[in-house]
C-alpha cells in the first residue's frame, strides 16, 4: 500500500537500531537506512513526551540538505519511571542498577517519530505501559550478560528474554516499546503520501 503512494519518492530510516528497520520493512519495502550524528542533549526540564519529541526532532534537523523526493524518518524512545527517563545503559552496573528499579513496576515507555521533507516536518508520539514480575538479582545479571542490553532504552528489549519472562501486562502498543509505533507511522506516512 504505501509503496503504491511513495511513486518516486524516496524514504530514508535515519536510524541505527535494527527493530526499526525490520518494523518499517513491515510496511515499505523500498527505504535506505542512513544515519547521521548528533549530540543527544536535552533541557532537563523536559518530561516524557517532550524528551523524544525534541530528540526526534533533533536527529531530523541533521537532514538539512535533502531533497524534494526525500522524506527522513526519525524516531526516539526513552522509559519514563519515577519521573526521569532511563535511557541507553553506560555500562553493566548502569544496566543493573535500571533493571532493578523496573523490577516489580509500572513504567511507561515513549517513542517518538518525526517525518521531515522540503516542505514541513512533523511529529507524533505514543505510550505504552509496561508491568515488571518482580526480577531476581540473579535473573538481571543473567540478562544483561547473555543479551548485553546497552543499544536499548531502560537497559531491557521487549521482544527478548527479559521481556518473554519478566513482562506480565502491558497497556498500549508493543511496538511501541520495541521503538517504532507501526500503526501511528503507517497512519501518519499514509496521510503525508497522500498529500503529495
């Protein structure tokens, strides 16, 4: 369907995380990866939304030469507990130390996703909540040596071991979670393909 609407427009995933790329290949088959730095500082007065949302954004602003065929695709996700964002894990105790706070909670997960062309750029967000069994120390160390969570918001993947067997509820989107909302960015690119 969306390959249909792209015609001869160009999509690019600027993202490094390989669930994104496999999400999106769920909906478009014909898009190109390219990722560009940029220094992922935020204002910390920022909360939940705000931080992805100004993230996203900032890693789109870093396509300021692309073309009138182009659309950049960005995305963020951070897990929002006790009212700070856990984000990537520095190291294992880093990893420990997040995981241990999850343990036995509800936290909230939220990725944002911006899409920018010539003409506009514009961003949307989803949230999902996610219950914890309670972890032991064990059972934490175990993950974070055999599944080495460090490219991952809060220090867990949703779609592998810690998430198989310490995740009992969740209220929203799995994908989410995962850091790419299909349904939010099928809706949305739908809307700006069909636009022209």
């Amino acid at each position: 369907m969306l390959n249909q609407l792209l015609g001869d427009r160009e999509v690019i995933l600027a993202s490094g995380s390989p669930r994104r790329v496999e999400l999106l290949s769920g909906l478009l088959s014909n898009f190109r990866q390219e990722v560009r730095p940029v220094e992922e500082v935020y204002d910390p007065s920022l909360k939940g939304h705000q931080i992805t949302d100004y993230l996203a954004q900032l890693k789109a602003d870093a396509f300021h030469d692309i073309s009138s065929k182009q659309i950049v695709i960005t995305s963020d996700t951070i897990v929002w507990h006790q009212g700070k964002a856990l984000e990537k894990p520095a190291d294992h105790g880093d990893a420990f130390r997040m995981i241990k706070s999850l343990s036995n909670e509800m936290h909230e997960v939220f990725t944002s996703v911006c899409f920018k062309n010539i003409d506009q750029q514009i961003t949307f967000y989803d949230s999902t909540r996610v219950w914890f069994e309670e972890l032991t120390d064990q059972e934490i160390d175990f993950y974070i040596d055999n599944f080495k969570p460090f490219d991952k918001a809060g220090a867990y993947g949703v779609q592998d071991w810690l998430g198989y067997a310490g995740i009992h509820r969740l209220e929203g989107s799995y994908f989410t979670v995962m850091g790419f909302p299909t349904h939010l960015v099928y809706k949305n690119l739908k809307a700006l393909l069909g636009s022209k």
